[in-house]
C-alpha cells in the first residue's frame, strides 16, 4: 500500500463512510486541528512520565474517537457509535473526574499564569491552546447534540489543570511584578 493516492490533488479530501468535501471545508478544518492538538499532546508526553504520562496517552487515544466523528460524512454518522467510535457524554464526565481529582492535589492560581514554568507544562500549555482552536474549529463542523465541542472544551481544562499540577508552584502575572 502507498501512503499518497493522488486522490487529493485536485483539493479534496475523502470522508470517513464515503463522500468527498473541498479539504479548507469546516470538517477537514476541526479534524485537522484535533489532529495537532493530538500531536502536541503527545509532545508533552515524550517528556512527561508516570501517571501523567498514563493520562496523557489515555487522551491522544480518545482524539481518534474525536477526529472520526469529525471525519465522517454527516449523512452516515449512524454507523458510528458512542460505545467506541463516537464521542460520548460519559467520556466528557471522565474528563472532568480527572479535572477534580487533579485539582484536588494542589492549590490553583488565583492570578493569570505565565507558561513556561518547566518543559512539561509548558508543552501542556501549548496542547491546550491548541485545543482550544480546535473547539472553535470543531462548532462548525460537529453534528447537532454531539459530545465532541464539550469533550474538547473539557480536554483544554483538563490540559490547563495538569500543567499546573506538573509545575507545582505557577509563576503568575502578579508574582512578575505587574501592577494590581
């Protein structure tokens, strides 16, 4: 099998069960964006280790149920399911147990944080911003009542939480010296 098929040259691109959309459409958009946001999650976890590495795969995992919803022509998104295949609200709610439990080992910033504190947050940082265009790019493109702009909503809390969590202690606006 080649990995280049040609199909995409004239600026289409091929939807999950069939069908083809102009490749700057709103789905290939929001599927690309979570895609990057997938990658730079895993960035973060090239330099993270134990649990929050754990954490961090468990993620990049559910971005492939993320981006094949994304992915899917609309007409057929009946073939995916959310024991699996979908996005579903019991994953949106796994993702904020994880933002409680974390959040529960130490205490947050009362101010705006300055990223940079350490690699690994840093790079959570980056994930998050990242998912948070692909949230935006996702309104467009997700289909009525689905999980997948709250799933990307709570994700980007959740990367936020955990950069804060591997820091330990936040360099924030208000510890720089700026004016109250």
């Amino acid at each position: 099998m080649k990995v280049y098929t040609r199909k995409g040259d004239d600026g289409t691109t091929g939807l999950l069960h069939g069908g083809r959309v102009a490749k700057d459409s709103p789905q290939p958009t929001a599927y690309g964006d979570v895609d990057e946001a997938q990658a730079v999650i895993g960035l973060a976890r090239a330099v993270a280790d134990g649990e929050l590495a754990g954490i961090l795969i468990d993620i990049e995992r559910d971005l492939w149920v993320v981006m094949a919803e994304l992915a899917c022509n609309p007409n057929r998104l009946d073939r995916l399911d959310e024991a699996g295949s979908r996005p579903s609200p019991a994953m949106v709610a796994r993702l904020e147990s994880l933002i409680d439990d974390v959040s529960a080992r130490f205490e947050p910033p009362t101010e705006f944080v300055v990223p940079g504190e350490d690699e690994v947050s840093a790079r959570l940082d980056v994930a998050r911003a990242v998912c948070r265009r692909a949230e935006r790019s996702a309104l467009s493109a997700a289909a009525p009542g689905s999980s997948v702009v709250p799933y990307l909503n709570r994700l980007s809390d959740l990367l936020w939480t955990l950069a804060r969590w591997s820091e330990g202690t936040s360099v924030t606006a208000r510890s720089l010296g700026d004016p109250d």
